[in-house]
C-alpha cells in the first residue's frame, strides 16, 4: 500500500474532531490530500481542541478562506502573527520580529507602500530584460545528458540571484540570502523536527541583522535608489525602521522569504507537474503561448505558501460556525486551491485551465503578496527560455519534499536535460 492510500484509509477512520491537518510529515510525504478533502466536505471550518500548536481553526474551502482573508478588521494578523506556531512571549530565540506582513490597518498599508514601488509595472518593466540575461546564463550551462538537482542548479540559483538584484546585495554573497530565507521558517512547530539548534538559528539571524545595518546605513546617507533597502531608509514611513531591531529585521527577513520561497518552489514544483502530467506537457511543446496561464496553474497546483493564519477579534460566524474572540484561524492556501467546486479536477495539473488564476495561492485582500507580479514574471520568462532549449526537463528520480506546514519546500528534483 502506498504512503498516499494508507493516509486515505486513516483519514476516512479518524474521528472527524480529531483531524490535525498542521503535522508536517504530511507535507514532507505529500499526503495531505485525503485530509483536506474530508475536511472541505464534511467540515470546512473546523476545530480542533488540541495539537502541538493549542487549539485553532482549519478553513479549507476556497470560498470561506476568501471571506477571512478579505475580512482584515475582524481577523487580525498582528495578533498572534500570520504562521500557526504561537510567539513565545521573552523568547528571543524564537524570533519572529516583525513586519508590514504581521501588521493590522493602517500601519500595514503605510509600510508596504514603501516597497511596493520595487515591483510596479514600470520596474518590472526594466527588470525583465536582466531576469531574462540571468535566466539564460543559468539554462546554458547546465550539464546536459547528466543528472542533476534542478532545486539546486536552477530553482535557487535564479532566485538568489533575484534577491541579490532587488536587495542591491553582494552577488557573490548572494546564497546567503536564501539561507536565511531558509532559516527563517524553519522552527520545530513548523518543521517537526524537535533537533533544531534554536540558538545557533539565532546567531545566524544575528549575523542577517548585522549585513543589514551596515548595507541600511550606506544606503540612508546615498541618494534614494531603487533596491528595496533604500526604498525603506529614504522613506518617510519607515525611515527610522532601523531604530526597533524586531521590525527592522522581521521586514528585511520578509522580503527575503517572499522573493525565495514562492518562486523556487514553483519552479521546482512546475517541472514535477509536467513530469507527472505528460500530457499537458505535450500540450506546452504544441502551444508555448500557454505559457502565462500555466504559470499561473502550477501556483495554484504547487501553493508554495501551505498556510496563513490570524486571530478573530471578535466572535464571528463563519461556515455556521461559532469563532470566538482570540481564537487562531488557519486558512490552508494548500486546500482552497485544491477546492473541485472551484476547480474540477483540482488534483491535476491543466495548462490551459480556464479560471487557473482564480487561486488563492498568493493570498486575497490588503495582504495579497506584493511580489506576484515578478514570481509570474520570473516563472515565465524562465519557461520561454526552457521550451526554446529542451523538448523534456525529465525527472529520472524521487523528488524529496521537506516536512514544513507552512512553506512546501521540496529539497531535491533529480532531473535530466533532453535538447530539441
């Protein structure tokens, strides 16, 4: 019996008020799916009383995730943050500083518009013709007709070397990026695994704060330029963010996650799609056009972001449920995409899906990522490039995912490179 067909026997015979969607070892085995169907059918909002993380609400379908995530003055994200793990009040090891991400109205807007300029259409528009130059840097050297890690020689490379660009940072330090990025999110509630070393996280945390005074500090006393550090020292809004470390550093760390974490696991989840779809991949060798809007279905079929979470502020019913005042309310992005009222055949990947926008992947309202218009722009230009190089990126080995229930990493797609 596969790992898939065990969870589906277990989840159909665990009592209903028992389900805890939140365990990572479901994400890292990819088992999820016979959880979140069960809950979106019989329970879309549901409680459970107990779990590592206390007591919260899951909100699985589509539609009611929708409703909290647009609904930001009773379902707060700065109380109690926006990832299931609870702050620990005094632990500094814990880390979570703060962010724009982690703020109610009106500091959230005040904030956010301070590096919201980074990604408008005017400087994507400038951007395209580097990520282009980069994208085709990476493509022609890899090593066709061997086997290699696509997460590690594409899927990351592009997205440092993204971050390194938008941040006006070191390019040859540019991993360093994606490490912290890594670091940021990985804490064992999240993660599962309790052999973490918290305080060595911290230390290299603390290594992240000091790169970013120094390159904060040369910034505020240089013209305004057009990196997302300068955009912050030069505005108004957020000019003496630098003053309070957990804001300064919870942003910068922000950013850094949002520019990381999304596109690499696209990119990375895209190639497995089409390996797992053959037929849709023959459909993309017929018709590149369809590119943006598959780009837009392997967001949706990926969800690089499982999960977002706030705290009602006040009782609220929602699905017919009672959601009292303080409590955690978890919207799982991961099981509103996978919604069949929404999209038929949810579990499979179809490159020209008609609403295939219509995910939730990037979230709804005033917190809808910042970044989507760039990961799309990355994500297509880079399977252009793709289709004008290779007839097949062939996955020739198990992909490994990584246990976290809050981003869908995966670590490793051994892939091997057949040109036209």
């Amino acid at each position: 019996m596969t790992k898939l067909a065990d969870q589906q026997v277990n989840a159909t015979a665990t009592p209903l008020e028992n389900i805890d969607v939140s365990r990572p070892e479901l994400f890292e085995n990819d088992t999820w799916q016979p959880w979140f169907e069960r809950l979106r059918n019989e329970a879309p909002v549901h409680y459970l009383k107990d779990s590592v993380n206390g007591p919260f609400w899951s909100v699985s379908s589509h539609e009611l995730i929708k409703e909290v995530d647009t609904n930001n003055t009773v379902f707060s994200s700065e109380v109690g943050g926006i990832a299931i793990v609870d702050p620990v009040p005094g632990n500094a090891e814990q880390l979570q500083g703060e962010s724009f991400i982690q703020s109610d109205e009106p500091k959230h807007t005040k904030q956010r518009q301070a590096v919201s300029p980074s990604v408008a259409p005017k400087n994507l528009a400038e951007l395209e013709p580097l990520i282009r130059e980069r994208v085709i840097d990476i493509l022609d050297n890899l090593p066709v007709g061997k086997t290699f890690n696509w997460v590690d020689e594409v899927s990351i490379e592009l997205t440092a070397r993204m971050l390194a660009t938008l941040f006006d940072f070191p390019y040859e330090d540019r991993h360093k990026l994606v490490h912290w990025s890594d670091i940021t999110t990985a804490v064992p509630e999240v993660t599962g695994d309790s052999s973490i070393d918290m305080s060595k996280r911290y230390e290299e945390l603390m290594e992240a704060a000091g790169v970013f005074y120094g390159l904060w500090a040369e910034r505020a006393a240089a013209p305004p330029k057009f990196d997302l550090i300068s955009m912050l020292a030069h505005n108004e809004e957020t000019k003496n963010m630098n003053e309070n470390p957990g804001l300064f550093l919870g942003t910068l760390l922000l950013l850094i996650v949002g520019g990381n974490d999304t596109t690499r696991n696209s990119i990375s989840g895209g190639v497995m799609a089409l390996n797992q779809f053959p037929d849709e991949y023959q459909k993309l060798r017929d018709n590149p056009k369809l590119i943006p809007n598959m780009v837009s279905e392997m967001i949706r079929w990926q969800t690089p972001v499982i999960h977002m979470r706030r705290t009602a502020l006040e009782d609220y019913e929602l699905g017919g449920k009672l959601i009292k005042a303080g409590d955690k309310v978890v919207m799982w992005y991961l099981s509103g995409n996978r919604d069949e009222t929404v999209f038929p055949d949810a579990d499979r990947l179809i490159i020209d899906r008609p609403n295939a926008r219509s995910h939730v992947a990037f979230g709804f309202g005033v917190h809808r990522c910042m970044g989507n218009r760039l990961a799309e722009m990355q994500l297509t230009i880079l399977w252009e490039e793709i289709m004008k190089r290779f007839h097949t990126v062939e996955l020739v080995e198990d992909v490994v995912r990584l246990p976290n229930n809050f981003i869908r990493g995966i670590k490793s797609v051994p892939v091997r490179l057949h040109p036209h």
